[in-house]
C-alpha cells in the first residue's frame, strides 16, 4: 500500500497528531493534580483549625512552664494530704466518742479538732446544772484515749449564768 499524501503533509500531521497527545497527556496530568489537591484540602484546613498560626514558640513555652508549675503544686499538695490519708484514725472518731460519753442533760454548741500528737479538742455546751457537767468531766476521764480534760472551775461551781461550759481535751486519737 502506497502513502498518497505527500511526504511534507505528513510530517505536518504527524506533528498535529504528537501535539494533541502531549496536549492531552498535559491536561490529564493537570487535571490529576487538581483532584489530588482537592482531597487534600479538607486535611489542611483541619490542621489549620487544630493549632492557630498565631501562638508562637514563646506563647507555647510558657505555656508548658505553666503546666509544670501546677504539676509541681499538685504533687506537693499530695504530700502534704499523704499523712491524713495514711491515719490510723479519723477526726470523727475523736468526736463521735466526746458526743457519746455526754449525759443527759448537755447540749453541744460547737466543737473543733486539731491534729496533733496529742489531738486536741474543744468543744462548748450547756448543761443543765454542775452535776451534769461534772459528770461529763469524769466520764471523758475515765476513758483511756483522753489524755486530760479541762473546764473553767466557773462552769463546776455553777457560777456561770445559762450553764454554759467549754471544755478543752487532749486525746490520743
């Protein structure tokens, strides 16, 4: 089979036909990239949301500076709450056992604990009369955890007006 087309007009047509290959090579290629980019554009805007271009080195150091410092009281405040935890015993049996050895006839105001060796209570009431709180006073002695127990002579002679007495108490709780 003979080529009938002179040899210029086909070097003119091939030429044409090797340019729309490229030209459609070009555009296939383009247009990869643009499919590539677009389904990475949702992850770059998250990364984007996640951590703002705005906070610097210098913001994010004191950041962690601050972090370490609350870390740091955090762990002093552990230890210093370490000898509570560990008690034998709890303030509430201290004064659980105050509040049952009361006879009838006293009313407890108020009454506080501090820790210490030994614990101390203070407590305020009123008693119907001296007898009452004397009894209270032999009561809370003949305990062996309480260490000594003292009420103003004021409250035992029954000088004082309502009988109102405070009482302060060394413990070994």
């Amino acid at each position: 089979m003979a080529n009938l087309l002179p040899e210029q007009e086909m070097r003119a047509m091939k030429g044409e036909f090797r340019d729309r290959f490229a030209m459609a090579g070009a555009l296939m290629l383009l247009g990869t990239a643009l499919l590539a980019g677009l389904m990475l554009l949702p992850s770059y805007l998250v990364l984007v949301a996640v951590e703002p271009a705005d906070q610097s080195a210098v913001q994010r150091a004191k950041d962690n500076k601050q972090s370490l410092q609350d870390i740091t009281r955090a762990q002093n405040l552990m230890k210093e709450m370490t000898t509570i935890l560990h008690a034998t015993t709890s303030p509430s049996i201290a004064i659980a056992r105050v509040v049952a050895l009361r006879p009838k006839g006293i009313t407890m105001t108020s009454i506080s604990y501090s820790m210490g060796s030994p614990a101390h209570i203070d407590l305020s009431g009123i008693g119907a009369n001296r007898d009452v709180i004397n009894a209270y006073r032999d009561a809370l002695l003949k305990d062996p955890k309480f260490l000594s127990v003292s009420i103003p002579v004021s409250a035992l002679v029954g000088s004082v007006e309502g009988g109102s007495f405070t009482a302060a108490i060394n413990a070994l709780y």
